[in-house]
C-alpha cells in the first residue's frame, strides 16, 4: 500500500486532511433571496436585533392565513396521504386544475394534461430537465425569478435574456427578444404577473410572445404561480389562451393565490398542440415517477382551493390587505426623494428606481454606490432586509426588491428608512 502524504509532500501517518468538494456547477447559479444578506440578517438577528424580511414572498410569515376550508380539507385526508400516490397526482387535484382550465376556454384539457409537483419550483426544475441536450438555450426574462436561470444551468443549458426594461414599464422588448433567437433555443420563459417587477403583461404582448415561440418552434413555459393577484382590475391573460398551434406548460400553485407557500404544492398544465409533445410529456412523467409522489396531505387540498369563492379577490380589492400595502408602497416611493416606483400591477412585489444609481447609468457616469452596497447598509442600518435587482439577473445596479406582504404601515415606515438611508448614502 502506498504511502499517505501531506500537502507538503512529507509522509503523513495521522489523518489526512481532506475535503469535500461540490459540484462545480453549483458556483454558476445562485439565489441571493435567501443568500448571503439573508444569512447576515440572521446573524443580526442571533445577537438580538428585530429584522424586517422583505425578501421573500412567503404570506404566512406575515400572518396571511390558508383558507380554513384548505386546512380542512388537508386533515379530514390525512390518513388517505400516507401512502405514496400516483406520480402525476392525485385524480381529484388534478382533475380540478383541468376544470380550471376549462373554464378559461381550454375546454380539450383533461386531468391527465396535468402534473402535480412539490411547489413550482419542484416542476421548473423537472420540466427542464425533461426538455434540455447541453448547451441548449432558453430564453427567460431579465430581470427574471432566478430560479429559472438556475434549473437552466444544473440541467445543462444556457440562459439567454432578454430585456423587460423600466423605459417600457417592464414589458419585454420583443425587438431584443427576436435577436436573441439561435438554432439552440428550445423554450421562452414567462413570468407573468411578474416576479421580481409587478407588471403584467398586455394580451397583445402575450400573444406576440406566442406567436414569436410558434414560429421558432420553442415550448412556452408560462409561470403563471401568481395569476390571481392583480390589482385596479388589471387583466391576468392566461397564456395557454392565447397560444395558438404551439405548446404551452403554465405552472401555478398554491403558494401564493392560496397563501399555502408550506403544503409545497405546484403544478404544470400541457396544452396546446399536446400531440407534438407527447414524448417530452412521457419524459415529465418518467421523471416524476422517479420521486415516487408530490407531497400527498397537500394534494387534498387543491380540489378545495380553485372551488367556490376565491378569497384573494378580497385582498387585492380596493381597500383589502394587499391593495392597501402596495398602496402604501405607491405613496412613500412618491413622498421620498430617492426612490421613484412604477407601480406594480400585479403580485407580491415592488420594484424601487433609486434614482441617483439609474441617473448615473443613464448618463454612464460611475455610480455612486450599487444595489448591493445599498441593500447591506439597509440591512446593517436600519435592519431591514431586501434584495437587490442585479440578483435577478438584471444588468442594471438602481433597482431592488421587496415584497408587500407586511402591514401597509410598516411597509410605510420602512420606505421612509429606506429614503434616509440612501440620503445618508448620498451625502446630503
Ligand atoms: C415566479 C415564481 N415562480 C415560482 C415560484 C416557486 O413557488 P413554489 O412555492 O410553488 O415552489 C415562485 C416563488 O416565489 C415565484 O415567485
């Protein structure tokens, strides 16, 4: 047996040192709405200080409840949830999001279009690694919901962006959309209402979208998780309406609509011309077979959640908790000196201008501090935590993100934080 040696080349008789390495795919992704500031806020939090998470959409951590009849529905099930279910769901669940479609005037959707999976994520995942050959390319929107860019990676692919600027209050470019176009591109993402930027997109840009997929052959794949939070009636056109002769996944959920972010339970919908992708289809189900079921006490109450009445109207209604927060949003942007918002339309976010960083952008001037540097002295200052845009692949250092689920007040309150802390930032 050979001989054990240090990193100096000396025999070693006592442990070797040693280490486990990862993968080195994982440096090429990131998720920074729980990375590294979201760790210093923890660690500002174990040594006593309050901290403001405006970083994540989760309702429940905001007192946002499930409705009760969900909650019901979960425990008169429980004993029929031990057992592992069928990998694409259970029939009832599955069966229900079909009717849902249904209703939206997709009348061949049929319960067995439908995959249930633990949370979207579990699907963006899943549905990528089913469709991507390394080295094909996905077209996803900048600022986008970084998880896609991530699933992309780890399966091989590769992001391309194209641009959703603030000049066009966040609807894509479709002109750059066009020019982003290459023999490996294979899906366009859409995110819409859109996280991390509120806006919801016009039927005459969805359906240009379509069309664009259509004719270069691309599957759409239309997360839709947040498709009933919309406010001032803004219209939420769902994509698979307007996909004509192409193929669209949409993805939605029980996270956000029905504030059940913890059942973990998300699903994808095939529609469209089905037939094209009957293979790919299969590939979605081996892959779910291979993690045996999505979470079972979840799944019961899905059936429950898209019957009947649908209480987010009421929160996102004039006058309900999620109008007046983003309300508050509006006003304290419009009252401050350093921010300017276009207002979201629909989902659980704002999407701030700092208006110094943007001017020094615009005039390609150095900037004055970044995103970044903005979101830690928030966070080390005020104790308020929220993400900074350039972490949702977005080239542009003026923005950040936070979500409206906290009291209209506090959410007031921490906008005028906010404002203080970048007048300190600035100098004046
Ligand atoms: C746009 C978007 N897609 C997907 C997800 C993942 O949701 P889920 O809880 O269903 O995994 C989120 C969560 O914030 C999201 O914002």
């Amino acid at each position: 047996m050979s001989e054990a040696h240090n990193k100096m080349g000396l025999p070693y008789h006592g442990q070797m040192e040693w280490s486990i390495q990862p993968a080195s795919r994982i440096d090429a992704v990131s998720y920074e709405i729980r990375g590294t500031l979201a760790k210093r806020a923890r660690e500002l939090e174990a040594l006593g200080h309050e901290i403001l998470y405006l970083n994540i959409g989760n309702p429940g951590a905001f007192g946002f409840r499930t409705p009760e009849t969900m909650r019901q529905a979960v425990i008169r099930n429980l004993q029929r949830a031990e057992p592992y279910g069928f990998q694409m769901g259970i029939f009832p669940a599955r069966e229900a999001i079909a009717m849902q479609f249904q209703d939206r005037g997709l009348k061949e959707t049929r319960y067995d279009d439908v995959v249930i999976g633990n949370g979207v994520s579990e699907l963006v995942d899943l549905s990528l690694r089913a469709l991507l050959e390394p080295g094909d390319e996905v077209l996803i929107p900048s600022p986008d919901y970084p998880l896609w860019s991530a699933s992309v990676v780890l399966n091989g692919g590769r992001p391309v962006y194209y641009p959703c600027p603030p000049d066009r209050d966040f609807e894509p470019d479709l002109e750059a959309l066009a020019s982003a176009i290459t023999p490996k591109t294979r899906a366009l993402v859409v995110i819409n209402p859109n996280n991390p930027t509120g806006a919801v997109y016009s039927k005459e840009t969805l359906k240009a979208l379509a069309e664009f997929a259509k004719a270069h052959q691309l599957i759409v794949l239309a997360d839709e998780i947040y498709d009933r939070i919309a406010y001032e009636n803004t219209d939420v056109v769902p994509m698979a309406t307007v996909v004509d002769g192409g193929v669209c996944l949409t993805f939605g959920g029980l996270s956000k609509v029905y504030r059940a972010c913890g059942y973990r339970i998300g699903w994808a919908v095939l529609s469209g011309a089905t037939d094209s992708a009957k293979d790919y289809w299969e590939a979605i189900e081996k892959l779910a077979a291979l993690r045996l079921s999505a979470n079972m006490p979840g799944q019961w109450a899905v059936q429950t959640a898209l019957g009947g009445h649908q209480s987010i109207a009421e929160l996102v209604a004039p006058g309900g908790r999620l109008h007046l927060a983003r309300q508050a949003v509006m006003d304290a942007a419009d009252a401050s000196n350093e921010l300017s918002l276009i207002a979201p339309k629909g989902a659980l976010y704002a999407f701030p201008t700092i208006k110094a960083i943007d001017q020094a952008e615009r005039e390609k001037r150095p900037l004055p501090f970044t995103d970044q540097d903005f979101a830690e002295t928030l966070l080390e200052e005020k104790h308020i935590l929220v993400v900074p845009g350039s972490s949702f692949n977005f080239q542009n250092h003026a923005h950040f993100r936070l979500t409206l689920l906290p009291e209209p007040d506090q959410l007031r309150e921490a906008v005028g934080a906010m404002d203080e802390v970048l007048g300190q930032m600035l100098g004046r």
